[in-house]
C-alpha cells in the first residue's frame, strides 16, 4: 500500500496552476519527473518504516544522523537507561569532537496521527536540566500548538515527510538506480574555434 505524503496533488487556486507536462521545456519535464518519482520514493520508504519495531525506529533515526555527519551516537534502552529518562530515544554529538549533545525522541506513529503540543511538552520537560538541544522525529505529523511550542524551545521537528526525503537526501536505505547526465555547449571550449 503507497501511502500519501503531505503534499497537494492539484493546485486549487487555478492563477497558480502548475503548466501541462507538454507545457514545459525538456528540462522543466526532467525536474517535475524527478519531483514524482522523489515523491513516490518518499512514500514508499515512509511505507517501510512503518513496518519495523519501535525500537528499530529509534536505531533507524539516530543510524541516519550519524550519516548526516553527527558525532558519536547511542540509542534505544543505552540512551533511556543512561539518561533515566524514558522520554529520550537517543544521544548524539552535534559533531564528530562530542561538542554539544542532542537528546533524540523518536516516535513511529501512524501518519495520521497527530503530535500534539503536550507530547512537545513531555520532551522539553526531559531534556530541561540536561544541557543540551532537543530534536524530535516522527513518521507522523506535528499540530501547530506542537510546532509553535517546540519554536519557542528551540526543539527542532522532523515529521514523516521529512523523515523520508532527509533519508533520500542522504542516500540512507535507499540506492541509485539510475544516472543521467545533462549536457549543455561549453562557451568557453566553442570560443576557442571562433573566428
């Protein structure tokens, strides 16, 4: 089953209406393919996630951090046993020194469900006296009260969607199938040949 992601399909105000795939120049046909299958891509990969353990979950997130170019990184039962605290999922470093900790609450949820503001709240209270910046990851969606509450806590929020295209982005759990190359004249080499 492909599951949507949070992204309008048609546009409904039709002075902003996205141009007929016959419409565009060659190039703008190649980037609104590349769109669709990064779509399509990303919700696959979101699909998948959500058939793994919880637990995995929290390996998954903190795995794809350490990809990003994060520090040295625990997870899972080590973090919560470590910081006495059931609200963190993982400990990673903001760099490779150990500069800087980030407290990690990842949550596999179902997509429609939504992160409210008291589960914002929960994590902040966690993290409080623990000196360090909060970062918290579903596969759901965050409510506005959530997302206005984490701003002002400086907590950063990473939803589903997001999820999916940082692990794009990242080449995490996914492979390249295929390379194009797109070529244009170089001037500069014709300018040579010029009389």
């Amino acid at each position: 089953m492909r599951l949507r992601l949070n992204h309008p399909p048609d546009n409904p105000n039709p002075a902003l209406a996205v141009p007929k795939l016959s419409d565009l120049t060659p190039d703008g046909q190649f980037e609104d393919a590349y769109k669709q299958i990064n779509y399509s891509l990303a919700s696959d990969l979101l699909s998948e996630v959500l058939k793994i353990t919880p637990y995995t979950f929290e390996k998954l997130v903190v795995d794809l951090l350490s990809r990003m170019g994060y520090g040295t990184v625990t997870y899972g039962s080590h973090a919560t046993i470590a910081s006495g605290d059931e609200v963190i999922d993982g400990v990673i470093m903001e760099d490779k020194l150990g500069f800087s900790v980030i407290y990690v609450q990842a949550k596999e949820w179902a997509l429609d469900k939504v992160v409210s503001r008291q589960d914002i709240q929960n994590f902040v209270g966690a993290i409080a006296e623990k000196h360090g910046d909060g970062l918290f990851v579903t596969t759901a969606r965050f409510s506005q009260q959530a997302g206005d509450y984490a701003e002002k806590h400086q907590i950063i929020l990473i939803d589903g969607e997001h999820l999916a295209n940082l692990m794009i982005k990242y080449n995490f759990c996914v492979s390249i199938r295929k390379t194009f190359e797109i070529k244009a004249i170089d001037t500069d080499a014709q300018a040579e040949y010029q009389d």
